[in-house]
C-alpha cells in the first residue's frame, strides 16, 4: 500500500491499479499503483510518495537497498537542486553527486 500525498493546491486523479483514484488538493490517499507509475510519481514535483515500510521490510531485506537509495535521492535533490530521475541506480545516484561536488 503506498501513500500519495499531494502538495499543490490543484486536485489530481491517479491511476491506480485498480482504477481511477481522486487525489484531493493538498490531500492524501491510499492504494495501489504499479511501479512505472509509481516511478512517475516519485519523480513529480507536485506530490509525494510515502511507501509502506513494513511492507518493504517483509520483502526480503530490500528494505535496506530502498534506505539507501531514499537517502541518496534526497542527497542528490540537496547537492543539485532537482529530483533525479527514477531509474538511476544507487551507484549512478552516487557517481552523479561525487561529480557534482567534485566540480
């Protein structure tokens, strides 16, 4: 179960996986969403992706690597001023920010 929580003053409606979804102004809600849409999501400026950590931790350990890759997104959006994109990897996320320092 992931949670988006919208940050603008506009109302949205998401597709969710089971349909359409009605995402109220600086509201929140709840469902399902398929990855590559979450990953659209997560990229957006105008909302916010809150995933369910207890899920992630019976995952199998992938709570750690999501951690890791959380975190360096955030530091990415600090060092360089935007969000990263989705698809990065942790070591492509980290190449990225030691390039941006280093310069």
């Amino acid at each position: 179960m992931v949670k988006v929580r919208n940050l603008t003053n506009s109302p949205f409606d998401l597709h969710g996986a089971e349909g359409m979804v009605r995402l109220p102004a600086f509201g929140e809600v709840e469902g399902e969403f398929t990855d590559d849409y979450l990953g659209i999501l997560e990229s957006s400026m105008a909302v916010e992706v809150i995933k369910d950590e207890a899920a992630e931790i019976g995952d199998g350990g992938e709570s750690k690597s999501e951690d890791e890759l959380t975190k360096l997104r955030a530091d990415y959006l600090d060092v360089v001023g935007k969000r990263p994109f989705h698809g990065w990897t942790a070591a492509q996320l980290q190449e990225k920010i030691d390039a941006k320092l280093a310069s």
